[in-house]
C-alpha cells in the first residue's frame, strides 16, 4: 500500500518498519492502514512465532501522527473519527496479536509512537531514546483505551505526569517508570531486540501465546475475563506433541525442536 511502511521475515521473526526517517516516522493515514494490513497477515501466519516494530534511521521509533497532514486527514469531525478508527484499529491489532511483540525503541518515541510501543509486550530502548505525549501541547483528545494502557504499565500517578507536563523525558526515567523493559547502548537495540526475539522464537509457541493471552485477559476488568478460554489454552498446552519433545529434549539434555502444536 505504501513504502512507508516496510515489512520483512527472518524464519520465525516478522518485523514492521516505519519507514519515513526524514519526518522521524511521523505516521500518516496510509501508513496505519498499511499496518493493519501487514499486522492481520503476519497474526494468520503459522511460520511466524515473533513480531518486531521498529523505524528506519535510527533517529526514531515513531514520533506520533504526521502534523502535516492534518489538514488533509483530520481537518473535519468526520475525517478525525475515521483516522481515530483507524489508528484505534491498529493500536488494538498489535495490542491483541496472539504471539509476542517487540517495541524496538531507536531515538525518538513520541504521541502515536508511545501509544504503539504500550500496544507491544516488551519494549527495548537505546540509552538516547526520548519519550513523550504532547497530546496537551496540540489540543488533541486522547481516549480512554490509550490512557488504561499506559496506566496498565506506568501506573496513574506517572501517567498524569506525563500526559499534564507533555514534556519529554529520557530512557532511564522511561525505565524508573516501567515504560520500558531494557536499555542498551545507542547502535545496539536491534541487536537486542533480535538477541530476545530469537529466544522467544526458541520457545514452546503455545505456551508463550498461552500466557500473553492470560495476561491480557488479567489484565481485564474481573467480571470479562474468559477464564474458560484461559484454562483451555493451559490444557491444549499439556495436549501437545510440544509437551512431549520438551520433556525428551530435557531428559536427553539437547535443545528441543518445538513445533507450534
């Protein structure tokens, strides 16, 4: 749909590139929907066990919406609801996405780029990285699922102050915080990021599905948890022929080859 939005595969990894670094990967309308596309397609795929989110350029994860563009794509209350729906759509898709996410933090991570970094499981940053949410800077709303989310991961008290100061703030308060699980050294986040996705990819996928849905399901309000679907997905675990080889490859001390059922 767009080259802004670049898409790859390594064996079990996927990844999602924001690609616009001349604009610190601001995001426009196409760029979301590109996402929605590349993150439906990589959810149905059974080859894929881990997706990585990243910008080009090293500057930048995402700085948020493309200011340039609003007066073409949010310029009336018809338009602001449709981009809303949209981003709404893609925030929940990568939120949602059955296997383990990866928020690979370079430079920059700013607006629509923390919102999509919250939507990851785990976020890993350079020691240069920037954070902010100028939403009170632009006169922007923000809605309640953007605002749980990072109160999810920061708390209420961190999240007023970021959401009241709109001010930016850096890795290692990014890391007091909680917003982030891991610094590294500038240069060394996608190797990082790649270090953890080829250990997760190494692991029993039902297992690691399994328990990412029943955090989120936890993580949920008590009275719409589906602790039916919970439990099934614990059995389907012991069911499988993946149980079996791990069991063999610990007794037979050598790494076990997991299939995904």
């Amino acid at each position: 749909m767009t080259d802004k939005i670049i898409t790859s595969q390594n064996g079990p990894i996927a990844r999602i590139i924001f690609n616009q670094p001349e604009k610190r990967n601001a995001v426009s309308f196409e760029m979301w929907q590109a996402v929605i596309e590349a993150a439906t397609r990589f959810a149905a795929d059974p080859s894929v066990r881990i997706l990585i989110l990243s910008g080009a350029g090293g500057k930048a994860f995402v700085s948020g919406a493309d200011i340039s563009k609003f007066e073409s794509e949010r310029a009336s209350k018809e338009a602001v609801e449709t981009y809303n729906a949209t981003t709404a759509e893609a925030y929940n898709l990568v939120a949602n996405f059955p296997k383990p996410t990866i928020a690979q933090i370079d430079g920059f991570c700013v607006g629509g780029g923390v919102a999509l970094a919250l939507s990851c499981d785990i976020r890993i940053c350079g020691t240069g990285s920037q954070f902010a949410i100028p939403a009170a800077k632009l006169g922007l709303g923000y809605g309640y699922v953007g605002i749980k989310r990072l109160i999810d991961v920061v708390g209420p008290a961190f999240a007023k102050e970021i959401f009241f100061t709109a001010r930016r703030f850096d890795a290692e308060e990014a890391r007091t915080m909680g917003l982030v699980n891991r610094i590294v050294p500038d240069g060394e986040v996608e190797a990082a990021a790649e270090s953890m996705a080829e250990m997760i990819a190494a692991n029993a996928p039902m297992t690691v599905n399994s328990v990412k849905f029943i955090v989120n399901e936890a993580m949920k309000p008590e009275s719409e948890r589906d602790l039916d679907a919970c439990a099934a997905r614990v059995q389907a675990c012991f069911d499988s022929q993946d149980y079996i080889e791990g069991r063999r490859a610990f007794l037979e001390k050598r790494k076990p080859g997991f299939i995904g059922a």
